[in-house]
C-alpha cells in the first residue's frame, strides 16, 4: 500500500504554521481511495525557520498529532475504506450501456 501526502495550503501567524489543508491518497493494486481535511495544530511550538519548511514535514506533523494508541486516524479510515472498495464485486451502473460478461 502506498500513501501519498498532499498539502494543499498552510496558514500561519508569526511565521509559525497553524492550520494546513491535505490531501492523502491510497492505493492498493488497482484501487485508490482518498480524503481532503483541514488541520490545525496543537499549538506545539515548531522550531523550524518558516522560509526551511517542506511540504514532507507539515505532512509528518500532522501525521504525527493525529496519532493515538499508536494508530494514525487518517491512514487508518483510508485502509478501512479501500479494505471495502475491495470486498465490492463490481457492476455497471444502469445509465452506462450494458454488456454481458461471462464469470469463469
């Protein structure tokens, strides 16, 4: 399984970043699920000079504070989600033309 962190745009106040806004992708064979949110972090006090962060460090900081008993919340929900895209036996949507395939 692959995730890939997206950040989408930052706020901040005196240099120090409060709130960023993501996107987490994850894909697994041929099935992608994702989600987009908007975090505001704790108040911990980043001692990185503003114009030295990367988009890999705000995603490790919110992968971080959105840990608890060990389990990341957002990784978690997505593998739930794709976990079920998985177990879904695919079928043609009625609007789509309809064709017959034969299961072997």
């Amino acid at each position: 399984m692959n995730y890939i962190w997206k950040i989408l745009g930052i706020s901040a106040q005196n240099e120090l970043i409060t709130h960023a806004k993501y996107n987490v992708s994850l894909t697994d064979q041929d099935q992608t699920v994702e989600t987009e949110g908007n975090w505001w972090f704790s108040g911990t006090e980043i001692k990185v000079p503003f114009d030295q962060v990367t988009e890999e460090m705000v995603a490790s900081w919110i992968e971080q504070e959105t840990m608890k008993d060990g389990i990341n919340l957002i990784k978690s929900r997505l593998e739930e989600q794709l976990n079920e895209l998985n177990k879904q036996e695919a079928v043609v949507a009625p609007w789509m033309p309809q064709v017959f395939t034969p299961k072997n």
